[in-house]
C-alpha cells in the first residue's frame, strides 16, 4: 500500500446511493417550533433542518 496516491487523475463520478440517504418533504410547522429549532441549531453551529432530522431520527 502507498503512503500517498495521487487523486488529481481520479475521475469524479455522483454517488449512486446520494437519492436513498434523505427525500424531500414539506411540513407545516408552528413558527414558533421553527424558533425553537433556529435558536438550538444556532447555539451547537449546525443547519436547524440537520437538528430537526437528528430529533425526528432519535424518536423514531
């Protein structure tokens, strides 16, 4: 095994699974559970959307 390859000749390719880790859905949340959200996303420096689906990941 080499201690270093050379990745700039690599070709790119899209992941085939990108489709299966999340789908897109709509909800209809209170403003003021979006703040809540917004507030808590805000103090740990990740997105509220990531918060949300972590929350709703750890209930299910």
């Amino acid at each position: 095994m080499k201690t270093e390859y050379d990745l700039t000749k690599m070709k790119s390719r899209p992941n085939p699974y990108a489709k299966r880790l999340k789908k897109q859905v709509t909800l209809r949340i209170r403003p003021d559970v979006i703040d809540y959200f917004k507030d808590m996303a805000e103090e740990n420096g990740i997105p509220y959307q990531s918060l949300i689906n972590l929350y709703l990941g750890v209930r299910s």
